[in-house]
C-alpha cells in the first residue's frame, strides 16, 4: 500500500529522501517532444543560479525574474556584471550578476553526473514551506527549493 501524501525524492545535491506533499508544488510542464526536452536541458558549460532579489528587466534583451527563481547561466555576457540566462520557461535574456548567486556544486564524474539527471517517471516540485526532517528517512528542504519527485512512497509494513 502507498502512504498517502509522502513521496520519494532527490535535492539538487542528490540527496534522497521522504517529502510531505502538504509542502511542496509539483511543477506543470507540457510534454515537450524528446528533442525539445533535451534542448531545454543543463548543457555543458553552463550552471545553476538562484536569484536572491527580484530583477525587473529594463530593456528587451533582459530576464526579468523573482527572488527565488532558478536560472540557467548561459554564458558571460559582453558586459561586465551580466550574464546570459534562462529560466524555467525556456526565456532567455541578461541578468545582473549583482541579483543573483551561482549554485556551487562539486564536479562529478561525467556517469555521476547522468545519473542526478532526471530520469524517466520523475518529476519537478518547488517547496512551498521549508521542512525539517523529522527522522533519517525524511529530506530536510527551505521554501523555494525545487525537488525532483522520484517516487510514491511505499508504506514498509506500518499499520
């Protein structure tokens, strides 16, 4: 049987745990065809930023984006303190360097690195409350984190 309102998921870290569905938004997304998902995909060179301000674009080669967003850092752009962006719905445009904070992440072995991909059945969902881990199996999450939905969660025998 499954246990209602939990499901198995993963961290940008790839740290895996349990999540209550009370806390989180499974994100919608059309099914895009193989190819364009693919396109919309982390290619190589580029990395992940979260946007600690909201930037409200000046002109029409600007992103604008909310705080908490998740953008893709293209590329440097021509001027200094800017970078070519995309976010979540595929726009692109330049972003202040000054609004945003590029996601460290360590570089793993290119095997490793498919395999925190998103594969086949999972899905997207962005916290809508931060949530503390109540035990080992549990994933602790901040609001605005995006998950990666693996699973159900499969009740291990409680009654």
């Amino acid at each position: 049987a499954e246990d209602e309102g939990w499901f198995n998921a993963r961290n940008a870290a790839g740290m895996r745990g349990l999540v209550p569905a009370t806390h989180i938004r499974e994100e919608a997304k059309a099914s895009p065809p193989p190819a364009a998902a693919v396109a919309q995909g982390e290619r190589k060179g580029e990395r992940k930023a979260t946007a600690m301000h909201a930037y409200q674009a000046d002109g029409a080669d600007e992103l604008s984006f909310g705080r908490g967003d998740v953008l893709t850092i293209v590329s440097e752009a021509e001027d200094e303190g800017w970078f070519n962006a995309r976010n979540a719905a595929g726009m692109r445009g330049l972003v202040p360097a000054t609004h945003i904070r590029e996601e460290a992440k360590a570089s793993p072995p290119p095997a490793a690195a498919v395999a925190q991909g998103e594969r086949k059945g999972e899905r997207k969902a962005t916290a809508m409350h931060a949530y503390q881990a109540d035990g080992a199996d549990e994933l602790s999450f901040g609001r605005g984190d995006v998950l990666t939905i693996v699973s159900e969660a499969e009740d291990e025998g409680w009654f």
